[in-house]
C-alpha cells in the first residue's frame, strides 16, 4: 500500500512539473529594472532604478541616493463612478535646488493595452476616459508648470500603453506626446516613454 501511494504522488508530481504546461502569471524576477524618459520643451528628463519586493511590496531599490518613481497603481484614481488605474513617473533628484521635482500622472481606463486621446473634457468620458496631472519645478531653469485637464486646462495628449503584464511585478509600457496649457496660460510641448511596474 505504502509503494502504491509513493508511486501516485511521485505520479502527480511529475506531471505537474511538466514544462509544456507551466504555471500561467510565474512570478516576476526580483529586481524590476523601470525607466522613464520625458521632454518637456525640450528639456529631457529622466529616472530609472530597480524595484526590489519586500514583505509583497516593491520599492525603489536606491530611494535614498535615487528619489524618484516609475510605477502603476489600480486604484488610484475614480471618474464618473469608473475606477482608473494610474501611471506615475517622477523624480525629485534634479540638479540645483533640493524642492525641484518632475512628476506626470496618467490615468486611464479600461486597465488594458490601448490608446487614450486625454483632453480637457476626456476625464468626464463615459468610454476610455483618461486625465493627466502635471508638475515641474525646475528653477531657475523654468517656473513652475502645472496643469491637470480636470481643472479645465487645455491639454491634447495621445497615450499609448502598449504592454500590460498581468503579474504582479510585471511591466506596463507605454509612450506619450502632445501639448499642453498650464495654469499660467503658457503653452507646452510634452512627449515621452515609460517601463514601469505593476
């Protein structure tokens, strides 16, 4: 009796560990290499850094000497009832004064690979509706630039997430370009790419 149950589960064993059926969504390497890049009026800026998990959470690897963020949130953000996920890039570690920062937040729905068009009223969608927010400091450089289409300013933006990981720890890539009208009522020009971390 015990050879016969020692021969099923080495039975079952076996085949579960077939390699023409893997275990679907396998778990992402640890560290995540992410990256952004942005111009912004022809100023390039950029950020990269390895997440690390800990404790199921994943981190910056080298916040400290590296402030800054590439990743994805599900539910960062509601509109009209539908909850979006969110992009966020931004950094803190810009040369010259210590309180300059870049940080650019896109939101979109459906969670999925595709292409969003985000104008001042695109927030207010029924189908894809999608909102940026937008803040650099970069003195002396430029003033301030702010903007966000749902306080109204004009914005006209193509963003495209062209690979969304189902894993926890995967990628969602995408890239972005278009113009817009900050609170000043000083036109821009944006454009950019992202690897970030679900």
């Amino acid at each position: 009796m015990k050879f016969v149950l020692f021969s099923l589960v080495l039975c079952v064993t076996l085949l579960s560990c077939n390699p023409n059926n893997p275990t679907p969504n396998p778990p992402a390497p640890n560290p995540v290499q992410t990256s952004w890049t942005m111009t912004i009026d022809n100023k390039t800026y950029s950020w990269s850094d390895t997440y690390i998990e800990v404790g199921g959470n994943w981190y910056p690897e080298h916040y400290e000497t590296n402030p800054g963020w590439c990743g994805w949130c599900e539910t960062c953000g509601q509109q009209n009832g539908i909850i979006n996920s969110t992009i966020k890039l931004g950094t803190t570690n810009l040369p010259g004064f210590t309180e300059d920062e870049v940080n650019v937040e896109f939101s979109f729905y459906p969670m999925n690979v595709g292409s969003w068009t985000i104008t001042e009223n695109s927030w207010q969608a029924t189908s894809l509706p999608s909102s940026i927010f937008i803040y650099v400091s970069d003195y002396p450089l430029q003033g301030n630039i702010y903007t966000s289409n749902i306080l109204g300013y004009p914005v006209n933006i193509t963003f495209n997430i062209t690979e969304f990981s189902t894993a926890i720890g995967g990628y969602v890539k995408g890239n972005f370009n278009g113009t817009f009208t900050d609170s000043n009522n000083q036109a821009h020009t944006i454009s950019g790419q992202f690897n970030a971390i679900r």
